[in-house]
C-alpha cells in the first residue's frame, strides 16, 4: 500500500513550489500571488449529440496575469476537473517563464472521451466551447491563447481559430488566438513534432554535460543510451524518434495496454505499425510483452520517458526505479514522494516544467509568425543562398578545389521555416537546461532539479512582478 498523502495535483505543484521557495528571497505575498489562479472559468453548456441533449462539463484557468497573452493547450478526457485545470494552468506559467516565452500560464479542459463522439459532434462541442470563451473574453491573441493538449490536435484548433474569425469578422490578428493550427491555416512547420524535440534537445544537454554523467556512471552524450518511453503518442513517439535518430537504443516502449522490451533495441516504426495492425504493442517479434505498463518503468534504462499521464511514478513504485535519468515528456508523470525517493537514490529527474516546453516554445514561433502575417525564411531564403554560392564560388576559385555535391547542398542552403523552427527550439532547450543546472551547482542545498526549476522559474515571474511595479 502507497503511504503516499492524498494531495491534488494542484496541492502538488504548490508544494514543490514552497520547496522551492525557501531558496529565494522574495517577500512571502509574493510569493502568495505567484501561486494563485488568477481567473477560473468553470462551464457547463448544452450540446444536442445525435438525438440527445447532453450537458458539457468544462473548464479555461489563467493562472497568471503577470504577462499577457496566457498560454496553454486544451485537453479533452474523461479526468478533466478543475483541479487538475489549475495545476496545468500553474506548470505553464512556470514553464513559459523558464523557457523566455513572454506568456502568462493557462489550460482549458472539456471533460469528455473523445472517442466516443463522431468528428461531427467534436466539431459542435469544440465550436460551442468556443463561443463560450469568446463570451467572457477568455480567448485572444492579446488574451489567451489555447493550444493542443492530451486528446486533441491540429483539427479541434483550426475548429478554434474558425469559430473565433467569424466572430471576431476583420480582426487582422485573428490567426493569432490559437497556436497548433494546420499549416494551411496559419500554423507554422515543425509544432507537431516541437514538444519531443525539445525533449530530445533538453535530455540531450544533459548526457553532454561531463560531471553529471560522471555522476552517473554514464559515457557523454546520447549515442548508445539505453531508452524506455511510455506512451505512443504525439510527445512519447517524437521524443523515441530523436533519440533513435541520435544513435540511441530505444529498449522499451510502454502503451495502456501493456508494455515491450528489447535490449538490443526496437524498431520504433515497425513497433508503431504493428500496433495499428494489431490494435495492441504485445507480441512484437523479438520483444518480451508486459501485461502491466508499469512493469517496464520499474526495467533497467538509461534514460525512462514517462510521456503519458499524470501520477505514474510516485511513492509506491518510486523504489523501484532503475533509470538513471527520468525526462518527464508528460505533466506531472511524478508525484512529489517520488521526487523525495529518486533523488535519495541519485537518479536524475529532468522536469516536466521545462522539459515538455518545446511544444509552447514553437507555439510563440506560431503566434508571433501570425503576427508577423509572413511565414519564417521567406525574406532572408534566397538570399542566403545566393551570397553562399557566392562564397562558397570565390573558395572554389581561390584553392583551385571543388567541395562535393552533397557538401554543396549543405553549404547553399538558405534556411527554411522548418529550419529556423528547430534552431530556435534548440536555443531554447540548451539555454533553459544551462540555467537550471546553473542554479543547482550554486546552490548544493537544492535537493533535485526541479526544485532548481522552479526557483529558475520563481524568480523571473516575481521578478517580472516587480519590474511591473505592482510590488513596491
Ligand atoms: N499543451 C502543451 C503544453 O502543455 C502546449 C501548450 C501551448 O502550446 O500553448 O505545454
């Protein structure tokens, strides 16, 4: 049996965050105003399904005000409550503050299965849902601003953005109110895949840096590393891809339904197609099956991804981890007895509050390309490339030699949408991970990284408070 106390999620963000607390200086009501839910937008709206009338139950939190717009995807299951609402909302103001992204916190939730209505009766709740925020002035490119989350996509935000245009007819920046649109409709290349890379580029940072490997018992870098992710989606299956791409070994691969193990590596593709063809990932040639996903947390891994669902490490199973590093690709995937429990036996947690950034960091990208009303690359593209074939021409004439085709290739190459993305992303990713790490090795009384997270993240929001002027 778990001794683990029965707190919320909400109670359990706000608890690392007074863990965190004591190691900075600030006055105690700022404190207070950092860890409150600014707005709560609770809802219940009507929506005839088929033949019936069914009542809707949900949800849109701005955690924070301290910068506008607030900023946060928008789930659709069956656990949505308020709660859980306000604890997403709270991890993206923490999330966007470490990250520099200029957003206050938000997250919106309909508690639904979306599995169980046809597209046609999303579209109408995701619609009505809509009309609901723009009534309380809950969504907007200068307000809030929604994005995918767990169980919905690019198609539930072009049903966003379209809902919100036609109510909004002339508004030039229109395009700006929702981030993880189709590319047609204003969304920018490279989002769907942004939240695994970035978690692929955070984790990366790590296994680059010498003394922590060292730590570790582990060699630099991410070639060879042993990696276990659970969950298939989105997150979990780019998160798998980049490390597979890197030269790492994906060892176990974790769904609802059960788990898989190779240790000599499994093909990611072929694992993904044998899942659709069978409708399950047991009995994959070669694999052990595990009938319980947590069995395959609990295996021996370099790197375990938890990409899934809140709570699924925490203090009952947490002794039993073998991972060295924990990249938590989903929110809140560790309780905070876990924490207590893996960081006594030096494994490495990687937090989610930073960690799972890449998909609001490519999110500004988005917004700010709405903005801008020009797509990333288009004014710099070709003239790049004209002044490279130019250098690269002068070279050629200078040393009497001639790079290869592909060499060629690389070196013309202007940057596209998809490039600069990825570069930003990078950025990003590499800086956040330096400072958090900055912040633990100066200060040796900080128990874990997230805790170094969330001090990197208290002090920017109150420091943007202050700069504000709303603290004397
Ligand atoms: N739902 C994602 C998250 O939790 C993305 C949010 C966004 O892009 O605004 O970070």
């Amino acid at each position: 049996m778990s001794s683990e106390k029965p707190y919320s999620f909400f109670q359990s963000v706000e608890r690392s965050f007074d863990k965190a607390a004591v190691f900075t200086n600030w006055d105690p009501g700022v404190l207070e105003q950092i860890k409150a839910c600014n707005s709560v937008y609770q809802m219940r709206f009507p929506v005839k399904v088929d033949d019936k009338i069914e009542v809707i139950e949900a949800y849109r939190v701005q955690h924070s005000h301290h910068k506008t717009p607030c900023k946060g995807g928008i789930r659709f299951s069956l656990a949505v409550n308020q709660d859980e609402v306000m604890a997403l909302a709270a991890l993206m103001t923490y999330k966007c503050a470490i990250v520099n992204v200029p957003f206050g916190g938000g997250k919106g939730g309909i508690k639904i299965d979306p599995k169980k209505y046809s597209a046609y009766n999303l579209e109408k709740i995701t619609r009505r849902y809509t009309a609901e925020l723009i009534k309380k002035n809950f969504i907007g490119p200068g307000t809030d601003v929604p994005a995918p989350d767990y169980g919905t996509g690019a198609r539930e935000m072009a049903w966003i953005l379209d809902t919100y245009v036609a109510m909004h007819p002339g508004e030039i920046d229109a395009a700006g109110c929702v981030t993880g649109k189709p590319v047609s409709q204003g969304g920018v290349r490279g989002r769907t895949e942004a939240t695994g890379l970035g978690i692929f580029y955070g984790l990366r940072e790590v296994c680059n840096m010498q003394t922590v490997m060292d730590k570790l018992k582990l060699t630099v870098g991410v070639e060879g590393k042993r990696v276990c992710v659970q969950g298939l989606g989105n997150v979990g299956y780019h998160a798998a891809y980049f490390f597979k791409e890197a030269g790492a070994k994906i060892v176990g691969l974790a769904e609802y339904e059960g788990a898989i193990w190779n240790n000599d590596g499994l093909d990611l593709d072929a694992v993904v197609e044998h899942r659709k063809k069978n409708g399950s990932i047991h009995n994959f040639p070669g694999a052990t099956n595990f009938e319980n996903t947590g069995e395959a947390l609990e295996m021996d891994c370099d790197i375990l991804i938890p990409a899934a669902l809140e709570n699924v490490i925490n203090g009952e199973n947490a002794s039993r981890i073998k991972a060295k590093i924990i990249g938590e690709g989903a929110n809140g995937p560790l309780t905070p007895d876990a924490d207590e429990i893996l960081a006594l036996k030096g494994i490495i947690v990687v937090p989610d509050m930073y960690l799972n950034a890449g998909g609001v960091t490519v999110s500004y990208f988005e917004w700010l390309k709405n903005l801008s009303h020009v797509r990333y690359g288009r004014m710099e593209k070709r003239f790049t490339e004209n002044m490279n074939h130019h250098i690269l021409g002068q070279m050629e004439e200078l040393t009497g030699k001639n790079v290869s085709a592909d060499e060629r290739e690389f070196i013309m190459h202007g940057a596209d949408e998809v490039d600069l993305v990825r570069s930003g992303l990078e950025e990003t990713m590499i800086t956040a991970t330096r400072e958090i790490m900055d912040i633990w090795n100066a200060n040796p009384n900080i128990p874990d990284m997230r805790t170094a997270a969330y001090v990197c993240a208290i002090n920017k929001v109150a420091t943007s408070y202050a700069e504000l002027g709303i603290f004397p």
